[in-house]
C-alpha cells in the first residue's frame, strides 16, 4: 500500500473541499490513488459539497403533491434556474414532498428521514451537490388536511407536473362532491398565488405586522397636519384597508374583481347544497426572502485565473 502523506491529504482537500478524515479514508479506501480518490469522494457526495455551500441558493422549485385529505408543499433551492430543468433534482422535490407528507415538516427532521433507495435526505442532497455542480439546500415545508372534503393544489410557472415556482395548497371542509370541491378550490388556490394573503381572515395577521402597519400609518398621517383625532381615524382606516387587502376571505376575488373571496365560497356552498368551509391555505413563493448575493463577475473571473490583487494586511 501507498504512503499517505499529510502533503498527499493536503493536496486532496485543496482539489476536493471534502473534510480531512474523508480524505485520509478515500486515500486509503484507493491505496493512495489521488484520481481514484478524487472519484470515491464524488461517489459519496462529498467532493467540492463543503465549498459549495456557502453559495446563494436562491433559485430551484417548490414541489406539491397531495394524497387524499392531505398535501404537502416543499421548497428546494439551487443556485441557478438552469437546475430547475435538471431530472435528478426533480426526483428529489418531487420525493421530498412526498417524505413530507409522510413525516412532518421540520426541515431538520426531515433530513434525517430515510430516503428511497438508501440513505438519508441530507445525504441525498450532499450526492445531488456533487453531482450537478451547484449548492442546493432544502429550505422549508408545510403540510395541510381536512377530515373530510378536499385539499386542493395549483402550481404556477410550471415546470413539470406538480413542481413550479409558486405552489399553493387549499383545504376546503365539506361534505359536497369531489368534482365541486376541486373546481372551487383550483379558483382560489389560483387567487392566492396571483393576489398573496398574508393570512385567512383579518384576525390571523401577525400582531407585529400590524403594529408596523399602525408605525408607518402614523408617520404618513401626521405629515396631513390634521389634528391628533383625525389622524387617529386616518391610521384605523388605513388599517382596516390593510387588512381587508391582505386577509384571504375579504379580498376581492381576481376573477371578477368585485367579490369578496368569503362570498365566492358561499355562493359555491349555496348552488352544493352543502356547507363549505374554507378551512386555510399554504403559498409558497421560490426564493422569497432570500438575499441574494450580488456578485462582482470581474473579480469572480480575475480570481479564477489567479490574478486578483491580495487585499493589504491591517
């Protein structure tokens, strides 16, 4: 067998990022090998993974998948667009949607979770990294259900069936037919991903929100030079136009522009002949609040090529 050096290890972290025990291993798995080692760390997903995290990952796809009363949504995040369009990171939305489902929604859990085929989802991931050549993180997930009615899914922007850029879940309680059920729901879950309620009804808005609202409200309102009990009445109004704007059940329905989502649903209920009960929905929105980097290209290149100016030492 080979000699493994410190220098020979050295030289395989620098060419792989992987950590130093993974390296002395695939060393030694390889009889000091470096080529074949290189090959055994991108076998195990753990070749040029650790220098790939820490890269933005702001773009990817949000999966969708429903079973029965129950749906589950997850965000998966990739470096670029051009991911999105990769089979092999689909499989893994589209699987880790389902493990969702199936296991609940604490990302860190999640990851745990035994994946199809052996391993975990986080190992999964490391492997996927490696493979397409981009940092790829698993950043959220929501499950909704019903005891009885249905939970309906839309997808916008999509890519493939259920995977897109914005995923919607709308869970409606009711005894009325599948077929009702699934026509209204699609309506409105194509209402939330166009008009973005921040919550169902006025009173499920974030108090902090609304303070924030009532901060900036005030501001404008003091800027009118009206006196202190009329700027009072301006900030509740602006208020309650806030919440009625942003609370699912009083917005106005996109498809008509004058109805009022909560009525939408009565009048579907009335022509059922059965209660509906537009129970909660789940929007998730690709990449929305993240920061995404902004890159200096000139100097990215310049570092490449080796010929980036050292910064001067304090």
């Amino acid at each position: 067998m080979a000699e493994i050096t410190a220098a020979t290890v050295k030289e395989l972290r620098e060419r792989t990022s992987a950590g130093m025990m993974d390296c002395k291993k695939a060393l030694a798995e390889t009889n000091g090998d470096m080529e074949a080692a290189i090959d055994w760390l991108r076998a195990k997903g753990l070749s040029a993974a650790a220098k790939k995290a820490g890269r933005t990952a702001s773009e990817g796809l949000v999966g969708v998948v429903v079973e029965g009363n129950r749906g589950a949504v997850v965000e998966v995040n990739s470096e670029t667009d051009f991911v999105a369009k990769n089979e092999i990171f689909q499989d893994f939305v589209r699987n880790v949607a389902t493990l969702a489902l199936q296991n609940g929604t604490d990302v860190e859990a999640l990851s745990t979770v035994q994946y199809p085929g052996g391993g975990t989802v986080q190992e999964q991931l490391t492997d996927n990294i490696a493979k397409i050549g981009e940092n790829q993180s698993l950043r959220r997930a929501a499950v909704i259900e019903v005891n009885q009615g249905a939970v309906v899914p839309y997808v916008h922007n999509q890519v493939v069936p259920g995977l897109g850029k914005i995923g919607v879940l709308v869970a409606l309680e009711s005894a009325a037919s599948a077929d009702v059920l699934t026509a209204l729901g699609k309506q409105i879950a194509m209402h939330v991903a166009a008009a973005h309620p921040l919550a169902l009804n006025a009173s499920d808005l974030d108090a902090e929100l609304i303070e924030r609202e009532r901060s900036i409200a005030m501001e404008k309102a003091k800027e009118s030079g009206k006196p202190q009990n009329i700027v009072e009445k301006m900030v509740e109004g602006g208020l309650a136009k806030f919440r009625k704007e942003n609370a699912l059940t009083s917005q106005l329905f996109v498809m008509d522009g004058k109805t009022p989502v909560a009525e939408v649903v009565a009048a579907a209920a009335k022509d059922a002949g059965a209660a509906i009960d537009l129970k909660g929905f789940v929007r998730f929105q690709l990449g929305e609040g993240i920061e995404k980097k902004q890159e200096d290209f000139a100097a990215e290149v310049a570092a490449a090529a080796g010929t980036a100016k050292a910064e001067p030492v304090a």
